[in-house]
C-alpha cells in the first residue's frame, strides 16, 4: 500500500510540476486540493480508474465497512481543518472559487457519514459496485485489459468483491434492525438483476469476456495462466458473491423491506430527504414544500405550452388523446434496424455543428462518438446516455443509444433532438470535457461532479434548440416540451414520495396525466425515485437558476450581452455549487457592465 501511495504521489506530483512550469505557483493551498483528490483516489478507486488515475486499478474498497467509514470521516474532518486555515478573502479569484467547492464536498461529506446510509449498501438503480463490476469487467469500460499486469489487477478487484459482498449484507442487517430498509417493490426488482449479474454462462458473463479478448501480443503461455486464474476467480469470488446478494435478499431482507414508498415512513426519514435535497441541488436553504411549488407551476406553465404545439400541429380533441396519439401512430416509430436509429443521431449531430459556433467560444478537444449499448445492457436501460471520455488517453466521450427493439423507439416521445442535445452535444459533452481539459484547475475539479450543474446545464442546453438549428419540426419541440415536462413532474413526485403526500400509485397516474408516458416507462421512473431520493430534483433546479442568471445579465448588460461569453463564463471553473456560480457570474457580469 505504502508502494501505490508512493506512485500515485509521484502521478499527481507530475501533473503539479507541469503546471508549475507554466507559470502557476504552487502554494500550500493547491497542495491542499491535490492531497485531497489523491486520497480521494485511494477512497473511490472505481472512479479513480474512470477518471483516467491507473494507481490503484487493482482495489476495491470495503466501502461499508466501520473501518474505511471512519477513516474516510477523520481525512474530511483534517482536510477541513486545514482548508480553514486559509484566509479565503486574500485569496484570487480562481482559488476562491476552489475553496468553496472543496468546503461544500468537504461538509457535505461530513454530514452524509453522519447518516448511517451504509444501511442500504445499493439497489436497483443507482451506480453501485454490484452494477458498476459488471461495466467495468465488460471490456467495454474504464478498466484496462491492454497488459498482463492490467489482467493480473482486475482479478485482485474480482477477488475483492466477495468481502464488499459480504459487509452489504451485514449493513442490511444493521439496516433492518434500525427499522432502515429498502421498499418492497425495489427489492423485487434487485433480485432478478443480481440473478442476470451472475450469469454463469461463459458464453453469456461479462466476466469472461476479457479471456475472449486478450490482446495479439499475448503468449500463449500467459494466455492459459490467465484462463486459469480467471476460471478460479470469476465463479468463487464474483458469480458465487452475486448469486448469496440474490439469496440474501429473497429470503432473509424481503419479509422486513418496507411496503411504504418514501423515506418519511423510515426514522429519521424528514432529516435524510432534507440532506439529499441539499446533495443534489447544492441548495441548504431550498425545503420540500417549495420545491413542490415549484413543480406544480413548472407543470401548469409547460402544459399551456403544449396545448399551444397541439393546436400548431391541427390536432382535434384533448390534452391527453394528443397525447396517446404521439404515443400510438405509426408515423412516430419509423425505424426498422438498430442502424436507422445510429443513422437519425448523427443527421442531428450534422445538424448542429454549424451553429455551435455561435453559441460557444471553445469546443472540447475530446473527441465523441455514438455507439449502441452492448445487448446485455439495453434490456434494462431506459434511454440513451453519455459516458465521459479521457483527452490523455486518447478514450472519446460516448453517446450510448439502447435500441433493443428499433421498431419501438418513439421519435416524439424519446425525442430524438433534444436527447442529443442535452446527453451530447452540447449537453454533457461540452460540459465534462472541457472541465477535464482545462489544466489550471485543481485535479479534484477537472473532475468534479455535482447535478445540480451537470444535470441543470444539460437541461438548459435544451432550450437552445431553435439556435442550435433543431426543433423546426412542430412534433420534435413536443418531444422537447415531454422531456421538460417531465423534469417538471419529478419535482412534484419526488417531494411527493419522499414526504408522503403521494403513494406509488398515484405518483404513476399523475405523470401519465401530465406527460406523453407510458405506464410500464412511468412506474419505471418512480421506482428510480423511489431509489435514488433527491436526485432527479438536479435537473429542473439546475435549469431554472441558470435560466434566471442568464435573463438577469441580459437585462443588465443589454446590447452588450453575448451568448457565447455567457456560456465560456458558466462552464469556465466546471462544476460548482449554484450558490458559488451564481457569485462568480456577478462578478462577471461586474466586469463586463464596467
């Protein structure tokens, strides 16, 4: 350990070194922020693989463990100390703003270890180790499989899973004891995807895939030992770990899973939901009851809107047989092969590069693709997603579209347009990129990561479609108009399901009330909510303050206003804290009305 610690301080040394000769000082606070992101390496090793830091390719954290939870709160507890010491007011801009990022990850960190949320270890829906093994082990993606020693790493990681399996369960039990346990319905639906997960068909688990892959410049020799270490490792550490999870949760943890739906009905519950409202908008002063407000007149206000797009498109009758009609005619499933629908990506991405120009300064040098899902993923993917990608290492950011059936994908209902924009380009992309690209930042900025922004932004790039060259056809602004309906919608059910003004049930029926939705897609997107609390509040609260910024500096600057210096400004430092960037953008705006 103390060899990996040495060699991860000689990386980041490297990446200091090379700023420094172009001029930045290295002061002790920029010390500060690297020793902070290095141990954060050692703390999340799978993000640090993905983040392009090949140091510990080999770990796997026990991360529910009483262990690393307490030694992951004393290195907050000492890197907030320390960042304290600092006078933030004599500080230059740039650090300033560094400063508060890391204080907010910093306290934030702090008050969510304080919470016991080890007691549900995963589910269903959000990243975990139990889904992210199989992306990583897939060859298909962060974990390299280009070495012996790259092969010799991932099954050390393989071999890790069966102690990380192990402490879940265990944290479940502590979990049921304390009466803080998942929802029925979302443990019915963990226990088929760990089944699939330990699939033990060579021909049919990810897992095997890197012996059916291994590089040309493999010898024999080194082809068997690794077949053989393989064969041990994939069946007794992962496939075995997979199949006691399913077990687990079948026969010992469904009896006592909650048959509510929100967290109010857990103790604690109010004080849990008030924290993840606080992670995923940034905001400490934002409480349920408003951003429930919020929702209900986003709704009202897009519904209006919509109304005025059915009557554009001539259609007779109401809201709701309009929209059954995108749903339901012929003319808006016009795929045939899983090609068509690569092919209709790439038309809008042709589509708006013209414009980009017009809209933005700087495009990211990372390089982008579109690429279907691997067919063991899509059956249990929702929509299409983007996965960053690394300049350095030469590894593109990826557009991924799941096309299980290409027959059954609806151009107004995923709207095609305005997904592209928001997942790709220049959602997600630009945004992420250019935040790794940008050398003066700190390392833990380059690849920070907060919702409230990521999501906010991508959500507001899709109201630039009409600029962007999109949206002239009167059914792909619906498609527009859907998809920010439905980020409307999750304000209201989220809040809904978590304080309990909503059961499950009627959460379905409001979003199939409100937006072009089907039931099965609709009772989907309430159990994501249901499992990931608080994190598809990002979106709308995101948008909605940028939004506001932007009005606000038009009104002031005026003539003088420019899209693409307003947007240079909001992505400039990467992701912040809404609180943070909206402080930046006025003093911006200072300069420029000056």
């Amino acid at each position: 350990m103390k060899k990996k610690i040495l060699t991860t301080v000689l990386l980041l040394s490297s990446i200091l070194y090379s700023r420094k000769s172009m001029g930045q000082h290295l002061s002790a606070l920029h010390r500060l922020f690297e020793k902070y992101y290095e141990k954060e390496c050692y703390f999340n090793p799978l993000q640090a693989t993905a983040d392009g830091i090949h140091v510990y390719d080999d770990l796997l954290q026990n991360e529910g463990s009483f262990d690393f939870l307490v030694a992951k709160k004393n290195f907050y507890q000492s890197c907030l100390n320390e960042l304290q010491q600092f006078d933030r007011q004599n500080l230059t801009e740039a650090d300033r703003i560094s400063y508060d990022v890391l204080d907010y990850t910093l306290k934030t960190g702090l008050e969510g270890l304080s919470m016991h949320f080890e007691y549900i270890p995963f589910n269903q829906f959000t990243a975990s180790v139990p889904t992210d093994l199989a992306l990583f082990g897939s060859t298909n993606g962060p974990q390299p499989f280009h070495t012996i020693e790259d092969y010799t790493n991932w099954s050390k990681r393989m071999i890790s899973f069966k102690a990380w399996a192990d402490t879940a369960i265990a944290n479940f039990e502590k979990g049921k004891k304390a009466g803080v346990v998942l929802p029925r319905s979302l443990v019915g639906r963990m226990i088929p995807q760990l089944i699939a997960l330990g699939e033990r068909d060579t021909l049919k688990s990810v897992f095997y895939r890197p012996l059916q892959q291994f590089p040309e410049n493999f010898f024999h020799e080194e082809r068997k030992k690794l077949t053989i270490l393989y064969n041990e490792v994939i069946p007794n550490y992962v496939l075995n770990s997979y199949a006691k999870l399913a077990s687990y949760l079948q026969y010992d943890y469904m009896p006592f899973a909650s048959l509510q739906s929100g967290l109010n009905s857990l103790p604690d519950g109010d004080k849990m939901y008030q924290y993840y409202i606080k992670l995923y908008t940034t905001s400490s002063t934002l409480s349920p009851d408003q951003i429930y407000q919020i929702g209900l007149k986003e709704v009202d206000r897009i519904t209006h809107e919509m109304e005025q797009n059915m009557v554009l498109n001539g259609f007779k009758g109401s809201l709701k047989d309009y929209f059954r009609f995108l749903r339901t005619d012929q003319r808006f499933r016009p795929f045939k092969t899983p090609e068509q629908v690569l092919d209709a990506y790439q038309k809008i991405y042709n589509k708006i590069q013209p414009h980009l120009k017009d809209m933005f300064l700087v495009e990211p040098k990372t390089k982008f693709v579109i690429k279907r899902v691997d067919p063991y993923q899509e059956a249990s993917q929702g929509g299409p997603y983007y996965i960053k990608g690394n300049l350095k290492e030469k590894r593109a950011g990826i557009f991924f579209v799941p096309i299980p059936d290409p027959t059954k994908i609806n151009t107004v209902f995923y709207g095609l347009e305005c997904t592209f924009i928001h997942e790709a380009i220049p959602g997600h992309h630009y945004q992420i990129a250019l935040q790794q690209e940008y050398s003066e930042l700190p390392t833990f900025q380059q690849q920070n990561a907060l919702y409230a922004y990521m999501e906010g932004w991508a959500l507001y790039c899709e109201s630039l479609g009409e600029q962007l060259g999109c949206y002239t056809d009167p059914y792909q602004k619906m498609g527009a108009l859907n998809n920010e309906i439905h980020r409307a919608i999750r304000l209201v059910i989220d809040v809904g399901i978590h304080t309990g003004r909503l059961t499950e049930q009627q959460a379905i029926v409001y979003m199939m009330d409100h937006e072009s939705i089907s039931e099965n897609i609709a009772k989907a997107e309430v159990e994501r909510y249901m499992a990931w609390p608080g994190q598809a509040l990002s979106y709308k609260i995101g948008e909605l303050k940028i939004k506001e910024l932007r009005k606000k500096y038009q009104n002031l600057q005026g003539e003088k206003f420019s899209f693409q210096a307003f947007h240079a400004a909001v992505l400039k430092y990467g992701c912040l804290p809404l609180d943070v960037l909206e402080n930046f953008l006025d003093d911006w705006n200072a300069k420029i009305s000056n």
